[in-house]
C-alpha cells in the first residue's frame, strides 16, 4: 500500500477547521432526541427475522416494522450461533416472542417501500 501524504496547506486548513469545530457546532434541541422516547408505535409492528452469515456465525436479528408506515423500523441483532438450523429455530422463537400477534396476521409488503428496480 502506498503511503499516504497530506501536503501542508490542507493539513493546516484541516487543523483549522477541527480547532474552529467547537465554535461552529451548536448544542441538540430536546426535540431532536424524541425518537428514543415515541415509541408508541412498537405496539403495532410487524416482527420479521433475519438471518445473516457474518464472520463465520449466524447472526439472528429481529426487525421491527410499523405495518401502517413501513419506513419506521428498528433493526435488533438478538444473537449468533455456529449452526443455522439453531440459528433459525432461535429466530422463529423470538419472532413469536416478540410480536404482539403472534399469529403473523400483521405485515409489511415489500411494495410498500415503492422500489423503483432500475
């Protein structure tokens, strides 16, 4: 790999802008942190697990979508296993767990997201 070199002139303006970095920046509104508190709607969401291959091991991670609007979603990564039936076995039972409706009446279309394929 070629070393990398940063020539003066944008090293002292990159120094620059971090040294000003303090000034130029402005404190969060209370308001802008209200997401980790609305969650009013994870009552009525949609549970889908997803198996990943990372690393070597089985990853089982839960998604949480809001069927009424399918782009509020929270993603979890519950667990990881070295096999994959247990992984799917452990994800099946979390998904029951965890959703409100158990039976799986609630859902999230793909058609939803209005993807647009070219």
């Amino acid at each position: 790999m070629d070393k990398f070199h940063l020539d003066k002139q944008a090293y002292e303006e990159l120094l620059n802008l971090l040294n000003n970095q303090h000034f130029t920046e402005v404190p969060g509104l209370p308001s802008d942190m209200e997401f980790l508190s609305d969650d009013w709607w994870l009552r009525d969401t949609a549970v889908i697990e997803n198996i990943i291959k990372r690393k070597g091991m089985w990853e089982v991670h839960l998604v949480f979508a809001y069927y009424q609007e399918p782009y509020k979603l929270i993603k979890r990564v519950i667990s990881c296993y070295t096999s994959k039936a247990k992984a799917e076995l452990t994800a099946w039972y979390m998904r029951r767990l965890a959703a409100k409706d158990q039976r799986g009446t609630l859902k999230v279309d793909i058609k939803d997201f209005k993807l647009c394929s070219s």
